[in-house]
C-alpha cells in the first residue's frame, strides 16, 4: 500500500485527479467521502466510457458544461459499473452510470494493482 499524505488541497486534487487520469479505460476502485451526508461510499468505475447502451452519455454543449463544473467544483466524471439500472416495470435493464466524485474526498484509489491511501 502506498500512502501519500498532502498539505495543500490544490495539490491533493491535481495528483489524485493524475492518479485517476493514469488508469485510462481500465476499471479502478475509489472509496471516498459523500459532500451530501458526510458517509463513505466505494465505487468501482471507469472513465472514457462513450456509448453505453443502457444509460445515456453526456454529449455536446452539455458535455463541455459538465467538464467547467466539474473543474470549478473539484469533480470528476466516472462510469459507475455497479450501479443497477431498471426500467418503469421494475425490471432489471442494464448496469452502470455516470457519477461524480469529489477530488477533495477521495480517501483511498486502488489503480493497476497498486492501493494508495490518501491522507
């Protein structure tokens, strides 16, 4: 395990913004701290998902409006694989969606094997 302890916020967020960038198109592991309620979630996700067939993609003006929230509100994007998604007759349509992570909170990454702990 990797631990990897930051004084400064901006710099916290820029490497473990890097961190998740290194994974490319692989599945990594993120446990992190909800701004909403203050729990801890884990996820695993990906990024760089385009067209899934079961849950719709940002795209266009609202993709590039998503991309300045994200980095005016220390949020990242990711493809949630766990996520169940059904339909109006409560029947199971497909798995995953998009979510977002606060940089700031994330308190742990599991990224090719190797576990960092974020302090």
């Amino acid at each position: 395990m990797n631990i990897v302890k930051y004084v400064d916020k901006r710099v916290k967020v820029q490497s473990v913004k890097e961190l998740i960038e290194s994974a490319g198109n692989r599945i990594f592991s993120v446990w992190f701290v909800k701004r909403s309620d203050g729990s801890k979630k884990k996820m695993s996700c990906r990024r760089k998902v385009r067209s899934p067939s079961y849950s719709k993609a940002p795209s266009g003006k609202i993709s590039y409006k998503r991309k300045l929230q994200d980095k005016a509100n220390n949020l990242i994007t990711v493809f949630d694989c766990n996520c169940l998604k059904y339909n109006k007759q409560d029947k199971l349509n497909g798995r995953g969606s998009f979510k977002s992570i606060p940089l700031d909170g994330i308190v742990r990454l599991k990224i090719n094997g190797e576990i960092y702990k974020i302090i």
